[in-house]
C-alpha cells in the first residue's frame, strides 16, 4: 500500500510537502504515510483517491485496476458498515470478532465515533467481499 502512495505521488510529479499542504497534514506526517510509518486516516485516503483519480483499493493495494466507480448517491461510512452487518445477518459481537476487535470499538464504527484504519478497513472489504470504496461510499460496486 506505502508504495502506491509514494508511486502515485510522483507519477503526478508531486513534492511531498505539496501533497501534506492539500492533505492538511506536516510534511513529516505525510513521509510517514509512505514509508508505513503511520496509518492513513480515511479521509486522507479519500483525498488521495480524489487527487488521483483512482480506486482507494488501488492505493491499498488491492487491486492492480485503478479504475474508479462513483456512486450516484453517497453513503457514510457508518450507513455502509450497518448495512453490510445486517445483509449478511451478522451481529456486531460476530463481526466484531472476525475483525479482532470490541464490540463497543466497533459500534463506535458504525456510529462514526471512530475512524476505521486501513487495516480495519481491509479485513472488513474482504469479510464482505466488497471494495473500500463501497464501505468509504465512493462507489456503488
């Protein structure tokens, strides 16, 4: 994932503190994203989708296809992540285990009391077989 941050950035030609000024972040903490050093939060990894047009799987690593799919109707986090819970008829004690957390940190997902890191994120694309951008409510796919 680090490196497609990195890769990206200077595909574009982008200076890292250009990118950590258009984030809202230090400089520093922008090298971080890219070494691995520290998480991106989900709203930065958003932006970053944004900036470069590509798919957040993409930028995680998650696929090779950078390809995009915009949703028509934008989702919370939160809506997305009840949604899911509740199509594969799973409690958030039941989810919450496959994913090696509380149930309380969970809820707290769901209602956006806490923001999902991207490892999180990952295990939860993958559990429902969706991308992170449908649970970012990006896409529709």
């Amino acid at each position: 994932m680090y490196r497609r941050i990195r890769d990206l950035r200077e595909d574009h030609d982008f200076k890292q503190e250009k990118l950590a000024e258009i984030l809202g972040c230090k400089q520093s903490t922008y090298s971080d994203y890219e070494t691995g050093r520290c998480d991106i939060s989900t709203q930065r990894l958003i932006a970053l989708s944004d900036i470069y047009n590509v798919s957040t799987d993409y930028i995680l690593g998650l696929t090779d296809d950078p390809q995009r799919f915009i949703s028509t109707e934008k989702s919370s986090v939160q809506h997305r992540l009840k949604e899911l819970r509740q199509q594969y008829k799973l409690t958030q004690t039941e989810i919450a285990a496959k994913i090696n957390c509380s149930q309380r940190i969970y809820s707290d997902y769901e209602i956006g009391r806490y923001d999902i890191s991207t490892e999180t994120l990952i295990s939860i694309a993958k559990i429902y077989r969706v991308s992170t951008d449908y649970i970012l409510g990006i896409s529709d796919k």
